[in-house]
C-alpha cells in the first residue's frame, strides 16, 4: 500500500512523509464491521510508536525523523493475511519538517567552542541534535514542511564564536545579549525587527546595522584586542608595531572616526595611521593609550579599544648620552626588531659567554635583524654609530 509522499529516483519510487505530519489510513479503520490492527515498525522490524493514532490518522515524532517506517495491517475480515502474510504498507523515510538550511546552520553553530570551554550547543542546552523542535529558544513557524526559525532567545548563556542567520527569512526576534559572539551575519532577513546584541565582542563590521529595527540594542560591546596580552591580562604594543583597524575604515559606506588618547584621555597622533592601521614610535615609549571608534551608521554607541603600554627601556652611551630604544618583539623566535633615536650603523650580538655570534650593517634608525639561526638562550645585543656604543639582551625562543 502506498503512503505519503511518492518521488521517482531513477527506476525505483521513494515515499516520505514529514515529522508530525497526518498519515490517513482512515479509509481501512473499519472494513466489513472489524477493526483493523495497525502495528508501525522500522526497517529492521522494531515495534514503533506513532505520536498519534485518532481514527485511522498516524502521526510520528521529529525523534524518527531520518527513520525508514512501515505499517502492518490486520483484520479479522481478512483472516488469510495475517503472520507473515500480514497487509503491508511501503517503506517510507520520516523527513525534517524544520528548513534544511536554517537547521544546518544552527547546527554548525551549535558546534563551535562557547566562551567557558564546552560548545554553543551545551551552553544553550541541545540535547537532540536531530529534533529542532527540543531546541531551547528557538521558535519555529508552523506548517507540514519548510518551517522556519521565527525567533530566537539565547541571552546570557556563554554562547561565542559567529552566528550566522543569513537567509533566516521569517524572523522576525532575536536576542542574543550579553555572550561573547564576535560577528552576526544577518543578510536577507526582512522580518528581522527586534535585534538585541549588546554585551558581546561585536565591531561595526561585524553587527548588524540598526535601519530596519524597530527595537535594537547593540551596545555597549566588549573592548577590542589589541597588541599582545600578557598574562595578567593587560596589553602591550611595541613601538613600530602595527595596530590593525582596518576592518573598521567604513562600514556600509560610512566612514568611522577614530580618535587615539593616552590614560589621561588626551588626544594623540599617532606616528603613522592610514587606512586604519596605527603605529607608534620610540616617542611613545612607557606611555598607555588606547583608541575610540565611532561611526555614523551606529548613532547610539561607539567601540573602544583596550589600553595599550608602549614598552621600552633608557639607555645611556659610554658618552653620558641618554637615547631611547626598542627591541622587540622579546622574546624573538625569528625576526628581532630595533628602533632607536640614533642611526644605527652595526649591531653585533653576543651570546652570554662573550662569544660574537652574528653581525651587520645597518644605516638607518630601525632595523629587522634575522635570529632565526641563533639557539634558544639568552643574547646582549650591542648597536653602534660608529662612536657611541648601546647594548641590551633579548631572549631567542
């Protein structure tokens, strides 16, 4: 007996019906004054329960969705078909009711490391992967099949990494406030109205923008790493490194502005800054900044960056002259950077007992010297002008 949805592959025919949706086999319910059996097994003849017998009208659970069903038919009308003989219906696959897309991508997300070391999915609590309608906060629209997520409430649960409800075209909520999600790809979602994102690591280019909100809250946000973090949790940046900000030069055409003050909140100038990539000299050297962003298209808030130490140390050459230098990035595995007042004209280095192991001519105020034949331990290097002579050690990783 053929059952729910009938599709040709090749030579054979393939029947389906969708999770929850009605199975009607009223027709056989009551033939010449008996009471069909009905008895739903799996392909390998397990006994299964259907979610709902009224009448004849079977429905099955999305926790047999993926299963391949049949249906077994008795009467005593019929007494020659039973045992092996027994009415069948054909083999049929329970399929998802829930959109294929929007719960693949749910599912990847799911996945992904959260901020305290488990995954998204334990964070949110998913237990059955395969089961969207278990899935804690997120509501589905209703229907046979193509149901989509209507919206989702996943607020304060640890959550991290990208969420991406591109194409997620009938939601129309979501709040996802206070996790750690670093961007939210929102493409294509036109019913999308209520946007709650604040308290996460979001950056202008990575937040979904505020036009079509009627309420929308995405601020404030984490600050933005940057420089090398330490140990104890703050941040340093050596002079002549880069900050890199690109990312955040225009958003939707929209320039952002960004704006450097040191700990006091005076406003600097940076030594270099273009196309949102900053970079601070020698000058700097013991002081700590850090960075506002600000943009147009995000009228309600602004992002700023971590305070930065620009680290460094005085030196004092054999002629009583004070001179700033930066050796960077220390320790060094294999590039070994220098930024000094003077022009350095030879650098020379040194191994702990004396012995001169590499040497070069440099001419300029900066220089990057090549470590990467060196051992691992601990070297002085010694810079020169010719007359003046500064030294200082670095450690090759």
């Amino acid at each position: 007996m053929a059952v729910g949805h009938a599709k040709q592959e090749g030579n054979d025919v393939k029947y389906s019906i969708y999770a929850e949706e009605p199975l009607d086999l009223s027709s056989e319910l009551n033939v010449g004054g008996n009471v069909t059996a009905f008895v739903w097994k799996k392909a390998d003849g397990t006994v299964v329960l259907p979610t709902s017998s009224n009448n004849g009208v079977f429905t099955f659970s999305t926790g047999l969705i993926g299963e391949t069903l049949y249906g077994e038919l008795s009467s005593a009308s019929f007494p020659d078909f039973a045992g092996d003989k027994v009415f069948k219906t054909v083999k049929f696959t329970v399929l998802s009711p829930y959109n294929e897309e929007e719960v693949s991508k749910l599912i990847g997300f799911f996945g992904r490391p959260s901020m305290n070391g488990t995954n998204n999915g334990d964070c949110i609590g998913i237990s059955k992967m395969n089961d969207p309608s278990s899935w804690r906060g997120v509501e589905w629209t209703s229907g046979v099949s193509d149901r989509r997520v209507k919206s989702i409430s996943w607020a304060s649960l640890g959550i991290a990494d990208t969420l991406n409800i591109s194409n997620f075209v009938k939601l129309t909520s979501i709040d996802v406030a206070d996790n750690k999600l670093d961007k939210i790809v929102s493409a294509n979602t036109p019913l999308l109205k209520r946007g709650l994102f604040g308290s996460n690591q979001l950056k202008f280019s990575t937040m979904p923008t505020s036009t079509s909100f009627d309420e929308y809250s995405c601020f404030p946000q984490a600050k933005l790493e940057i420089g090398k973090k330490a140990e104890n949790g703050s941040y340093t940046l050596m002079a002549g490194e880069y900050v890199d900000l690109s990312s955040e030069v225009t958003v939707e055409g929209q320039a952002t502005n960004f704006t450097w003050k040191d700990e006091a909140g005076n406003t600097i100038t940076p030594t270099k800054g273009e196309n949102g990539r900053f970079a601070f000299n020698s000058d700097f050297i013991g002081r700590k900044l850090y960075c506002g962003l600000s943009n147009s298209k995000f009228p309600n808030g602004s992002i700023q960056t971590v305070i930065i130490a620009i680290p460094g140390s005085k030196f004092e050459s054999k002629f009583g002259k004070e001179v700033t230098i930066a050796v960077y990035p220390n320790p060094a595995s294999s590039i070994l950077k220098v930024e000094i007042d003077e022009v350095i004209r030879e650098y020379r280095i040194y191994s702990v007992s004396g012995v001169l192991m590499k040497s070069g001519t440099i001419n300029d105020f900066k220089a990057e010297i090549k470590v990467e034949t060196l051992t691992s331990g601990t070297y002085l290097l010694e810079l020169t002008d010719g007359a003046k002579v500064y030294r200082s050690k670095f450690i090759k990783q």
